[in-house]
C-alpha cells in the first residue's frame, strides 16, 4: 500500500489529476532570488461557479503540508480534502454561492512546479537545482493564476499559518485585487523559535542516506526516516500541551507495564511514530525543505523599511484575523501586532481570539468559534459589496 502510495504521488507531481495550468517560456516567473522560472506549471482545484459578473472568486491558500484539494478526495491518500470541514455546498464557504480556488503552491510536490518535477533543461527531476521559492514567489505564481481564469478581483483570500502568510502577502502585494482578507493563525513574519524547529527537520531529511544529497528519486530511493522524523518534530508544534495530555497523558500502547526497551511503550510515541511514516506516502522530501524555507523567509515588514504598517498603507481590503489561546507556534501576540499595524494603517480590520486547548492545528478541525466568525465576515462584506445573494 505504501509503495503505490508513493507511486501515485510521483506521478501527481508531474501529471496531476487536478486541473493545471502551463506557462510557457513566454510567461516566465521571476523570483525573489533575482532567478526565472520558465516554463513553470500550477495545478489547481476549483469548486462552485463563477458568477457572471466576476465577483465571488474565494481563493484559499494552503499550508506548509497542504494541497490544492481543499475540499475534495486527495488523490494519493483517498483521504476527504483537509478543509472539507468549512467548504462545499450550503457550509460556511459555501460552493453553491462562492467560486473557490486553490491552487499548489509553487515548490509543492502535487502538481506545482517543485523539486519533484522535471528540469526541461536536464530532464530530469529538479531536485536542489530548484531555485529557492518565497511567499513572495508563490503569490505571483498564484496571481498569474487567477490572471488565467480572467478574474480581476477576489472577494476573498482566507488561509492558515502558511497559508494565512500567503494571504497577508496578497493583500500587502495586491490590494486592488482583494476584497476581504482571512490570515489565521498565522504571523508577519518567522520567528526564531519557528526557523530552529525548521532546521532540524530539514537535518533530520538531508541526514538520512536515502536523500542522496537531493537526488533521491533518479536513485530510486526515499529518505523516509529523515522525513518522519522531520514530521514527528513538527506535529509536536502543532498541537498544545493540553491537547496532548488530554488525548495521550502517559498511557501505555497496547501493553500492560513498561518494556524497559525502546519500543512505543507510550501511546504518543506511537502515534508520533504514525504520523511520521504515513506523512512519507504523500509528501516531497525536497519540498519539505523548500516549503519551510519560504516560511523562514517571509518577513513582510522587512519588505517595508522595517515598519510593518507601510505594508498596508491605503488598502482598502476588509481583514479578519483569527487566532488560538493554545497555539504557541503562531501566538495571540502576533496576529496582534498585525492588527496594530492594520490599525496604525488605517486599515478595516477585525480580530478574534478563540479559546481552544487544540493548538495551532485547531484551524483545520471542526471549531464551530472560528466557523462563525469566518461566516458572520463574509456575510458582511457580501451585504457591503452588494452581493446580496450571499447575504
């Protein structure tokens, strides 16, 4: 089962299932590094239609391990799309009303032009020889996107942690193109806490001698323990030390008493251990590394002398931001310094802060808190643009 899960995402990489767009030499992407991407592809997900005045486009940007199959069966894990909790018909992004897009992001392993894919200079797999992508980078990619689709501007932006620094990106880079605007759980920039856990993931991938210094694939080989363990690392930051002694406290596994070995003796080691080899079948090594890399990188008040609230000087976008009591990976504190810098912008902006012991993933789960302040800001902004049927 594992091997043709692997097999099935090898061949997403490259040929995915989803819907996809080809630039050709002629639309070339232009990095942050100062390097083009050319030809460059996007694959992408849509749900809904598009009204006929243009004007109920939802673009929902992903997490570092996300995909464009947001509210749809993934393709390599058969597994319901990761935020089919909030979209589809007659839910609080409701796809009879909203045209929802969602695109892999530019360096992802699902379709996207990433590590995974081919060099068309070499063919073959462009593994390390990727230029290094940011936000930045993947906002231009997704607007050449929307571009694509002949859509001018969105109603809405709405992503989590990653996904929510793609949407203070796009509403920093692009205002006129967007309406509303929902980061959650997310931060202005990267903190060194964030980089450090980052970094060891990405040592514990490059460690494993089936990474093959990124060349893996030609090799025919997976740094599946490199990478477990990278994702073991992560999903501790994910959760909350409440929601984890809540679920696991020191239960034993399947076991009576202590082994006095180094076998799961503990249910959180277990499922630690679960999350890690099932994250393998579905996921890039290289693009592990490429995604926390522009999630080190984004720190959009550096890209504005240093003040975070030039970069949203004149907007006239309508921000929600949304954070976590229990999230320590994106803490209150920094959804509030952007609504300070929004406030100091002079910008429409409103902020929730939901009580939950569930952590930073709590903006993937069922949160009926957060599910009502994301409907009641919609419904609003419909209502002031006029779009009454979505009122």
């Amino acid at each position: 089962m594992a091997a043709e899960r692997a097999r099935i995402a090898n061949n997403e990489a490259t040929e995915p299932s989803s819907k996809v767009v080809r630039f050709g030499a002629d639309m070339p992407l232009k990095l942050d590094s100062g390097k083009v991407l050319s030809p460059f592809q996007i694959a992408y997900q849509t749900y809904g239609e598009l009204n006929s005045a243009r004007s109920n486009a939802v673009l929902i940007c992903h997490a570092l391990t996300g995909d464009q199959h947001v509210a749809s069966n993934n393709p390599v894990t058969g597994k319901p799309g990761w935020w089919e909790v909030l979209i589809g018909p007659g839910k609080v992004i409701d796809t009879n009303r909203f045209f929802v897009i969602c695109s892999n992001v530019i360096g992802g392993c699902l379709g996207s032009t990433g590590p995974a894919t081919i060099n068309p200079q070499t063919g073959k797999p462009w593994g390390l020889d990727m230029p290094i992508v940011t936000i930045g980078d993947m906002v231009r990619a997704q607007v050449m996107l929307v571009d694509h689709l002949g859509i001018d501007r969105l109603f809405s932006v709405i992503g989590g942690s990653m996904g929510g620094m793609q949407v203070l990106q796009w509403a920093s880079a692009y205002p006129e193109r967007v309406h509303t605007a929902l980061p959650i759980a997310t931060g202005a920039r990267h903190s060194s806490q964030n980089i450090a856990f980052h970094e060891v993931g990405r040592q514990a991938v490059m460690a494993d001698p089936d990474w093959r210094g990124g060349r893996y694939i030609e090799a025919g080989t997976r740094p599946e323990k490199g990478l477990a363990v990278a994702r073991m690392a992560a999903h501790i930051t994910y959760l909350s030390e409440a929601a984890l002694h809540r679920k696991f406290g020191r239960n034993l596994q399947d076991r009576a008493a202590l082994t006095f070995g180094f076998d799961a003796d503990f249910q959180i080691e277990s499922y630690l251990r679960h999350q890690g080899m099932s994250f393998v079948d579905r996921f890039d090594a290289n693009s592990y590394l490429y995604m926390t890399r522009a999630m080190d990188y984004f720190d959009l008040a550096a890209d504005h002398g240093g003040r975070l609230a030039d970069a949203f000087r004149g907007t006239s976008t309508r921000f929600c931001l949304v954070s976590f009591t229990s999230d320590w990976l994106f803490p209150t504190e920094e959804s509030r310094s952007i609504v300070h810098a929004l406030n100091a912008a002079g910008a429409s902006v409103s902020f929730v802060e939901i009580e939950t012991d569930r952590g930073h993933d709590a903006f993937l789960l069922d949160e009926p808190e957060l599910f009502s302040a994301i409907d009641g800001f919609l419904r609003s902004a419909a209502r002031a643009r006029g779009l009454e049927e979505l009122a």
